[in-house]
C-alpha cells in the first residue's frame, strides 16, 4: 500500500470542534488539491485508534439518497455505515477522513479509525470507504493511487485481494455477512442534491 505524498508546508492549517475521541496526534487542514484533510501531526503508530464516528444515529432504510446532503454538513457524503439502513455521523474529525484505494487506516469497532501501519508526520491520514460502506453512494475516485479503483463504492465491489489486505480493518457488520464480491463498479455519481 502506498501513501500520498506528505503535504507541502504551504497548506493552510485550520481548526474546529473536536471531539474528546480525537487524538492529538491528528491534524485538520486545507489543501489545494482535496479540500480538507487529515494529516498526523505526529509518528503514529500500527494499531493506535486515531477518531471515531461517535455522533448520532441515521436511519435511512432502503436508500442513502434519504440521507439530507445540505451545506453545512453535508450528512451522507459524511457518516459511516454501520449496518443495514443505519449510518452514524461523527462529533470530531472522523468525518473529514478522505478516501484512498491504498490507505493507510481502517475501521476497527465498528466506529474507528485506526492505523494500519505506522505513519510518518506530515502523511495525510486515509481510509478506503469500501470498508464500512455496502450500499447506494457512490462518486469518482481521484486518490490517484497506483491501486485507484476508479470509483468509490460499496463493499460488495471491493475485489478478494484488497479485502484480504484489509483483514482487521474491515466493518464487522459487512464481514459478519459474508457478502460476495460482484465484480469492478461502474457506477455514475449520484446527482447533487
């Protein structure tokens, strides 16, 4: 798995509510190529749980386009998936996490963001949304990754070889289910709400 290049000093640092579920050792900042994103502001290590979807529950049955996606929160580009019909927001940093196809973190519990590997300060802090998610949304990936899938989406397009990469890190209520792979996803965007 590879990572983005580290940021450039010139990004411009940011700050806002955190949650008491945050570590310090992450940081929110404003790039000119992906908007916000996390980056470690410190060495983190393989394992540490870095911020979590602690906020509240959204039920939204049989599709996420029930999900309302107005400024400023824009709730169901933002939440994670948590199970059939049910998604959580987070209170802290945890929904300005970007996608990667070759990320450096994943979710353990269900709700955190944890590292995979070791990361080095300055690295931005990424997370492959196929790993909670299993259900309607879909966009463009633009991670620019080697491995760039091309889209991002559910979990049931996420090919054998990065679910087994992606062991421990993966969603146990997508895991718990043993949904089969159904090939590469071809999807357009949904349109803007």
């Amino acid at each position: 798995m590879s990572d983005r290049p580290p940021h450039s000093a010139s990004a411009l640092k940011t700050t806002i509510h955190w949650s008491h579920d945050d570590s310090p050792k992450v940081g929110l900042i404003l790039t000119s190529t992906h908007g916000l994103a996390l980056i470690a502001s410190q060495t983190i290590l393989a394992g540490e749980k870095l911020m979590a979807f602690d906020g509240p529950l959204h039920e939204w049955g049989r599709t996420t386009l029930n999900l309302p996606n107005t400024p400023p929160y824009y709730l169901r580009d933002h939440c994670v998936q948590i199970d059939e019909g049910l998604s959580r927001d987070s209170t802290g940093l945890a929904r300005y996490a970007n996608h990667c196809c070759e990320p450096n973190c994943g979710i353990t519990d269900l709700i955190w963001i944890t590292a995979m590997r070791d990361i080095a300060p300055g690295t931005e802090l990424t997370w492959d949304y196929a790993m909670t998610e299993d259900n309607d949304w879909f966009m463009h990936c633009s991670c620019g990754t080697p491995g760039c899938r091309g889209v991002i989406a559910g979990y049931r397009f996420l090919p054998p070889e990065r679910r087994a990469a992606y062991e421990g890190f993966l969603s146990d209520w997508l895991t718990a289910s043993h949904r089969p792979y159904i090939g590469p996803a071809t999807a357009t965007p949904l349109p803007a709400a």
